[in-house]
C-alpha cells in the first residue's frame, strides 16, 4: 500500500474537510471524491438529472406518505 502526500495547502485543506464531514481518513475521502467524479463523468447530465426526477417524483407520491400522529407532531415542535 502506498501512502498519499498532498503537498498543496489548498487540496490538504479540502480533504480534511471532506475527511471529517464523512467521517473517514484523508486517504479514504480522497479515493470517495475521486470514484464520484468518476461516476458523474460516466453518465450524461440529462440521465442523471432524469434519475433524481424519477426519484423525486417517487418521494412525493402521495400514496407513500402516512398522515402524522399527535406524537410525531409534538416531536417536530419539541415537546
């Protein structure tokens, strides 16, 4: 296994920040931020953009929601 140097301030400092947002060592945000970059090239931005919208459509249906009970109120507002 070889290590990871990040000699620029600017790419050490936004992979700590990405690190410590997901919880994960430098090398593992790295190798996450490089696979999803990856990802996204793969793929035309209208199939994405399709696929969120499927899925948006899919969340908002209302057949798939229940109506909120007194206690999930109360939760909301804090009580």
């Amino acid at each position: 296994m070889m290590a990871l140097h990040i000699r620029d301030d600017r790419a050490a400092k936004l992979a700590r920040r990405l690190a410590d947002r997901i919880g994960k060592s430098m090398t593992e945000a790295v190798i996450s931020a490089l696979e999803a970059a990856l990802a996204r090239g793969e793929r035309p931005l209208s199939e994405r953009l399709a696929e969120i919208a499927a899925d948006a459509r899919r969340l908002a249906d209302p057949r798939r929601q229940r109506s909120a009970s007194k206690r999930d109120i109360d939760a909301l507002w804090g009580h």
